[in-house]
C-alpha cells in the first residue's frame, strides 16, 4: 500500500530508556531528501532533550535503510545539488548529528544501506545488519568522491586495504560479508534485525548510565574520532568531482540502469 505523504517522514518513538529513529519514506528508499534530512535532524534534537533515554536505535522502513541521495529527482538541500562543499556539508549534517548523541546508538540496517544511507550506518556504535541485504559506498561507480566522512570513517573500522578495495571498487556486499569484514556485530534475517538490535539496545539501557556514557566518550576520544571534521574536508572533493563529466555520466548510467562509461574528464 503507497504511504500517506501526511506521515512523518521520521518516526520518534520510546520503548522503555532506548528510543527508535525511523526513517519512514519507503516509498522512495528513505532517500536524503530535504524533507527526510530536516525531520532527521529534528528527530536527534528531540531525542538528545530526552533524560530518560539511555540507548537510541536508529532503523528504516520497508526494504531499505537508506539509499542515499536522491539521484532520481535531483533534490538535494536547498533545491541545489552538491557543486559547492557548503552545499555538500549541509546534506550530509543532519546525518552527522547522530554523532552528538552522548548515549550508545545501535543501527538496526533492515535493508539495503548504500552511500550516503551507508555513511549513516557508520554514525552508529554498533551495527546489526540483514543476512542478504546488500551495503557500501558506490561512489566510484557514479563518478563522484565520497561523502559523509566515509573515507574517514571506513579505514578506521576495517583497516586501510579493505577500505581501499570497497572504496575504489564501489562495490556492494552483504551483511554477512560485512560482518566477516568486522564492520558489522552480527547478521541475521531481515525480519529479525530490529528485534536482535532491540535486545542488545535493552541489555545495555540496564547498565548504569553515566558510565556508559562516559565509557562512550572516552573510546571515540581515545581513538581521535572526528567525523564532522572529516565530512567538511571530503566536500571539497566531492563538490570537485560532481562538475567532472564522468559524474555527469555516472549518475545518467544509474538511471537509466547501464553501465557507465567514464572517460577521466
């Protein structure tokens, strides 16, 4: 049944201490739409003014997480596409906020997570995936440099040469091979991937709150963790690769569904 335009386009709902963010655009693979990304960043605002919320899981609805941008209608913030690194950064930011929540943050990846849909993924602390649902960052394959601090982000959970291969090749990978990868805690059927998240969101809520917490900063500052940063210097590349023909042609390539023919121009 098509969705109703009149839902909201992310869901905040509570379940005990762990709240649940869910994209809700099936009907457009809960694309980045401006639409989605406002209602998203709302929806992290709300959940960080929440004190009773100790574990937030973030999902999506129908067969995908996210399909990232949304090539088709060529809708990006402010009714522009990326060909300026402000007009990058700012698509990309209300994903990125999901860094600022202080709380531990689970991904429930349902379905298929892909570019920017994938770089949100990565947002998460844990990640828990479906079996045969497919993921990763095809950049490459449209031509264009990759955004929400991907290639920042992707070395640094699975190591430099398996970023290079996913990131030069653009290719895509299940959750299973995902986990295999370490990038994923587990894989499971798509029915049940919300359900093994929830489970893990409970048994941590029960843990003391502050020391989670504190636990949390104190990794992601040990290990120098910076995303935002990151994400701003990757617009510049990518604000340069969209002007390139081979971005022009990448993207025709994906709409039309052929394979693309890039010149290097």
């Amino acid at each position: 049944m098509p969705q109703s335009p009149n839902e909201p386009a992310v869901l905040l709902r509570q379940d005990g201490a762990v709240a649940i963010l869910q994209l809700n655009r099936p009907d457009n693979r809960n694309s980045m739409t401006p639409e989605l990304l406002d209602a998203f960043a709302q929806a992290v605002r709300d959940v960080r003014a929440l004190a009773d919320v100790r574990c937030v899981v973030v999902t999506g609805s129908g067969a995908c997480f996210s399909a990232g941008a949304d090539f088709r209608s060529q809708i990006q913030r402010d009714g522009a596409h990326l060909s300026s690194p402000e007009r990058s950064a700012a698509m990309y930011e209300p994903f990125l906020s999901l860094g600022d929540v202080e709380v531990p943050v689970l991904g429930a990846l349902q379905g298929h997570a892909v570019g920017g849909g994938f770089g949100l993924s990565l947002m998460s602390d844990i990640r828990i995936v479906a079996t045969d649902a497919k993921y990763g960052a095809n950049f490459a394959k449209l031509g264009l440099h990759a955004g929400m601090a991907i290639s920042y982000l992707l070395p640094r959970l699975v190591g430099v040469p398996r970023a290079c291969e996913l990131l030069f090749t653009g290719r895509l990978f299940s959750g299973q091979e995902g986990v295999d990868l370490g990038l994923f805690l587990r894989a499971v059927p798509a029915t049940e991937v919300l359900a093994e998240t929830m489970r893990l969101a409970h048994e941590i809520a029960q843990n003391a709150p502050i020391a989670v917490r504190m636990m949390k900063k104190s990794i992601y500052q040990g290990v120098g963790w910076d995303a935002r940063t990151a994400a701003w210097r990757e617009a510049f590349a990518q604000a340069a690769t969209v002007e390139t023909d081979d971005a022009k042609e990448g993207v025709a390539a994906l709409l039309a569904k052929r394979p693309p023919q890039f010149t290097g121009r």
